[in-house]
C-alpha cells in the first residue's frame, strides 16, 4: 500500500527540516505556563505528568491554545494539580476552571474519572503508567469514560514514557498524501507506522510532534507542496505533477519529437 516515503525516511527529513520539538509543553515550576522543550535531557516531575494526562483530556476536540488556557484556569483554582486536588474539587467548580478548553462539563467529568483511576493505583503516576506491558495499560484507559485511543496513547507516550505511537488527525491526512494509506482506522494507522519503525519511544514523541509541525507548516488542508521536505517522495506531490504535465501537453522536445515523426511518417513510402 506504501507508495511515499518510508516513515524512517520521511522522520529524518522532518527532523533535520524543523528541529526537535520538544513536545509536549509542560510547565516548570516557577514558570506560568507550559513551554517546549526541545532537547531536554532531565526526567517530568510528578506535576508535570499529571498535567499532560489533564492536557490530553483538555485538547479533545480543542486547539492547543484553548486547552492551555483550560490549564491556566484550573491552576487558579488548584495551583499545583494533582490527582488527589483533582478528586477533592467539586465537579461543577472543575467544569467552571476548564470552560475554555469546551465541552468543559464532560472533560471536568473525565479529569474526575481519570484522577479516581491514577488514585485507586496509588504510588504516582509514573508507576501507575509504568506498570506492566504497554497494551495492558493501554487498555485499562481505554477502559475508562471518556477516552479515547488518541488520548490514551498521548498519555501513555507523553505522560508515562510508554512507546505507544499517537495517531491523530494531522497523522492521518499526512500519511494518506504521502502515500502510506487511504483511510486506514486509528488502530490501522498506528500497527501499519509502529511495524516500520524502531520500538523507541523518544522517536515516537518527536516523530508524532514533527508530524504535526508538518502539517500545520507545510501539509495543511490545502497543502503548500513548495519547498516541503517530503515532496521528492510524496505520492500526492507526483500526482499533481503528473496531472500538472497531462494538462500542459508533452514537454517541448517530445513535442518536437512528435511533430518530426508525424512528417517522417507523411513521406513514408508505406504511409
Ligand atoms: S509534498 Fe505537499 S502533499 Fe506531500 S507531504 Fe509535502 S505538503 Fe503534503
């Protein structure tokens, strides 16, 4: 099915386009604000892993800028959240603090129901996360209201440094033009890109983050195909060219050629 270039391919070129991304923005004590760190060698804080699970529940059908503004707003009604702050706050005060992520009152019902489930783990998130294999808690998210694979995989990749590739729309639209596949579902998307590349976590963070910068650089809705990274290999790009050169006529030499043949054949003795 693959006709682009193979993901490995297509990481390296992503990575020496734009840089390390240093997703996903976390917020360091003292700061404000969540910010990326590209590079970053030190391990998450506590805090800085529950706020990724709370920013994967808050970017649900949100843009980033929404969902970290939800965060600014839950950090002033709990300046350092953590789970058991998060069990301890009333469920219509939380809906109120996130309202700027949207859908506020389902995503304040699922930070509830994910802050019971790290809680009745007990011993952090890291260990709740870190435990066993990665599809086994994979699964007991995915068990729970309110999230979804997208969100699960974010968590367990960004949160609990799990190699569990994320998948999203931005993935999707990427590796459909390139070539990779048509309209794969989100476990087909994920099983087809994790089978050709290295079980490595930091790869799959930064690819996922590249990804992303991608398409919002380059390969958006209506894809700027000019000086893109991948447009040597990208099966959309040669299908534009070659519709591009079907709709321009042959190139001027064939052009020539033709016209020669045509005259060649019009004194040939058996035309
Ligand atoms: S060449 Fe165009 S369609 Fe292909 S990946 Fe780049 S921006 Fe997207």
């Amino acid at each position: 099915m693959s006709r682009g270039p193979a993901p490995r391919a297509a990481y390296r070129r992503l990575l020496a386009a734009y840089g390390p991304q240093g997703w996903w923005p976390t917020t360091r004590p003292g700061a404000a604000r969540p910010s990326y760190e590209p590079r970053r060698a030190r391990g998450l804080s506590e805090a800085e892993r529950v706020e990724i699970c709370v920013g994967a529940i808050l970017t649900q059908n949100a843009a980033w800028t929404n969902a970290e503004k939800a965060l600014a707003g839950l950090r002033r009604v709990l300046p350092r959240p953590d789970w058991a702050g998060l069990a301890a706050l009333p469920e219509g005060r939380l809906a109120g603090a996130v309202r700027s992520s949207g859908y506020f009152r389902q995503k304040a019902r699922k930070l509830k129901v994910l802050a019971a489930a790290a809680l009745a783990r007990g011993g952090g998130t890291r260990a709740w996360l870190g435990a066993g294999r990665v599809e086994e808690r994979r699964a007991e998210l995915l068990g729970l209201w309110g999230v979804g694979p997208e969100t699960a995989d974010s968590i367990l990749l960004y949160a609990g440094g799990r190699p569990s590739f994320v998948i999203d729309a931005y993935t999707r639209r990427v590796g459909a033009r390139l070539g990779w596949w048509r309209a794969p579902s989100y476990d087909e998307a994920r099983d087809w890109l994790v089978a050709r590349l290295p079980r490595d976590r930091e790869l799959y963070a930064e690819f996922h983050a590249l990804v992303v910068r991608h398409a919002k650089e380059h390969c958006r809705v209506r894809p700027d195909c000019g000086g893109c990274p991948l447009r040597r290999a990208c099966a959309h790009a040669r299908r534009g060219a070659d519709a591009g050169r079907a709709a321009a006529g042959p190139a001027p030499r064939a052009r020539r050629r033709a016209v020669r043949r045509r005259r060649k054949s019009r004194h040939h003795p058996r035309s």
